[in-house]
C-alpha cells in the first residue's frame, strides 16, 4: 500500500511551464512524480491510453492551457 501513496503524492509548486510547452491546447498525462509528460492527445483518453502503454502506473491527467503566466490547477 505505501507504494501506491508514494505515486499520488503531489509536489506543490511545481513549475510545469517547460514541460507543458510542447503540448499546448493538448491533453497531458504527467508522470507520477511530475517530471516528464508519460502520454498526450486531443483528449482525455489518447493522453492516458499512451501513458499506460509507456507503463506508467498513477499517471496525472490534465489539459494543458495556452495561457500566459501563473495559475493553479
């Protein structure tokens, strides 16, 4: 069971702003510890279907908006 705690863990503040980049108006599924994007797409279901097909576990899905400057998610 801890393992499965360790990969919901967030970090808090965690600057995505590189990461996120590439993906803009895109669908992203971070990896569990938030450094790198596991899977993508158009929606929901491409960016966590690639990410599972990477092998990642806990991925964590979210939109990833073309806006400029800080914002909570």
């Amino acid at each position: 069971m801890k393992d499965r705690e360790e990969d919901h863990k967030m970090t808090l503040n965690t600057d995505l702003t590189t990461i996120l980049e590439p993906y803009l108006n895109k669908w992203v599924a971070l990896s569990a510890d938030q450094t790198k994007v596991a899977g993508s797409g158009d929606n929901p279901k491409e960016a966590l279907q690639e990410a599972r097909q990477k092998g990642e576990r806990s991925p964590i899905l979210m939109f990833a908006p073309a806006i400029s400057g800080p914002h909570a998610l």
